[in-house]
C-alpha cells in the first residue's frame, strides 16, 4: 500500500522535496511576506524533478542511481525513465542547436541583448507562418512539457556556453 501511495504522489507531483526543497519551503512559510509570492512551491518543483530524472541529465539523479543499484522493477523502471528521456533530451537538444526552440531568458546582460535584437523569445519554438516567415512562438504555457523542456534547453545553451558545471546540475537534483 505504501508504494501505491507514493507511485500516486509521484504521478500529481505532490510527493515530498529534498532536503534543499524542504529548506526553501520552510523559509518560505516563515515569512509572510513570501507566502503569497511562493504560494505553490511542491508541485512546480517537482513537475521539474521528474523531467531531470528523466532527461540525458538523470544519469546523475540520486533516486535513478538509487533505483539503478536495487536492481529488479526499480532499475527496470529507471533505465526505462533514462532511455525515454534520453531520446527526448536528444531531440531538444538538437533543436536548441539549431535555434529551433529557446530556453530561458540568459541572464548575461550582453548576452540578453543580442538575443532581444534578434527578435528571439524566451522559452519559445520556431514556427512557420501563413505567409511563410518564421516566427517564434511561446511555449511557456504548455504545461507539464513546458517547465522541464524550458530547463533542459537552458540546461543545454548554458552549457554549451561553459556557464554550467556537473556540480551545477547535481546541486539541482537535490532540491
């Protein structure tokens, strides 16, 4: 019974943060001027967990590799979730190459210029309009895809930048 319950909080993202999570949650409750700005901190958080865990960045997720070493259903399940995600995380990263979908806004000033200049959106896709142009296009309110799409291709520019370290990301799968 125990496992149903926690498979159920897994699957409505309602299961409990990490340490770093439950951290930022608790200040967040201890001061009321926080409260309403970080009203609903669980969910979001672990919508963005789950698409880690199951992203190419998984690998280093300290409940996969926990999975992974239990053997049995758990490492079925986790290499599952890993081969999944990594074909996923393959296809967003070549459309991050090739400009074809944005992550988050970067947050080097120069950097942010010249992406404004050049009329590329945050969090956005590349589409064709009737009149044939290109245009992009916001994909921030796609929801549940949005949030862990949106950080993997920060994720990946940031990297591909040299802004972001291994100790960054698995800093990340703690909260």
């Amino acid at each position: 019974m125990i496992n149903a319950l926690e498979r159920a909080d897994t699957l409505t993202f309602t299961n409990e943060l990490g340490r770093i999570g439950r951290s930022i949650q608790k200040v967040a409750k201890s001061h009321p001027v926080v409260t309403p700005i970080v009203p609903f901190w669980r969910t979001p958080m672990n919508v963005s967990k789950q698409g880690i865990y199951r992203s190419p960045l998984g690998v280093l997720a300290p409940k996969n590799v926990a999975d992974i070493w239990a053997g049995g259903r758990r490492q079925d399940e986790a290499l599952a979730r890993l081969a999944t995600g990594g074909v996923i995380g393959l296809a967003i990263y070549d459309s991050v190459m090739n400009g074809d979908i944005t992550g988050a806004t970067p947050t080097n000033e120069g950097d942010r210029e010249l992406q404004r200049s050049m009329g590329i959106a945050p969090l956005s896709r590349k589409i064709k309009g009737e009149d044939g142009q290109t245009l992009m296009e916001s994909y921030a309110r796609l929801e549940p895809l949005a949030t862990p799409v949106g950080m993997i291709a920060t994720l990946i520019d940031a990297h591909s930048k040299g802004q972001l370290s291994t100790d960054d990301v698995q800093g990340a799968m703690e909260l």
